[in-house]
C-alpha cells in the first residue's frame, strides 16, 4: 500500500486528477452501449416518420406546412441524414 502525504497537495491533486479522467473515461466505455441504442431508436423513428410522410394527403401536409415536393424529398433522405 502507498501512503500519500495529503499535506503535500501537488501529489493529492495529481492523483485526484488521475482518478477524475480514470472515472470519466470508465463512464464513457459504461455509456456506449447506451449510445448505440438511442442512436439506432432515433435512425428508426426517423424512418418511418419520413416514410409517413409519403402517405399524407395535401390538406395534412398544409397544416403540417410542407408542399407534395418537398416532403417527398424529406422521404427520400437516407435514416442517418
């Protein structure tokens, strides 16, 4: 076991630092897979909102306030776009 000196701050604060950036970088790798998902919800409700988008008749898309073209254009994008 080491002993550290608290008095001496400059080693306390290095290895608070150290501990700090450890427990961040273990956070990040932790939330990876949480990423991953939110990530592919938002490809998939994108999709299919932009594929709803091409059965909607003129009056809902005007209260929506696009034209025929341009929502077949938001349509025709790719899901990660």
């Amino acid at each position: 076991m080491i002993k550290i000196d608290t008095r001496d701050v400059s080693v306390t604060c290095v290895c608070e630092a150290v501990i700090e950036k450890q427990d961040n970088l273990a956070t990040a790798v932790f939330n990876i897979p949480g990423q991953i998902f939110t990530l592919v919800q938002r490809w998939q409700k994108r999709a299919t909102t932009r594929a709803g988008l091409r059965h909607l008749d003129a009056r809902l898309l005007d209260d929506v306030g696009l034209s025929r073209k341009q929502a077949i254009e938001e349509a025709d994008k790719p899901f990660w776009v």
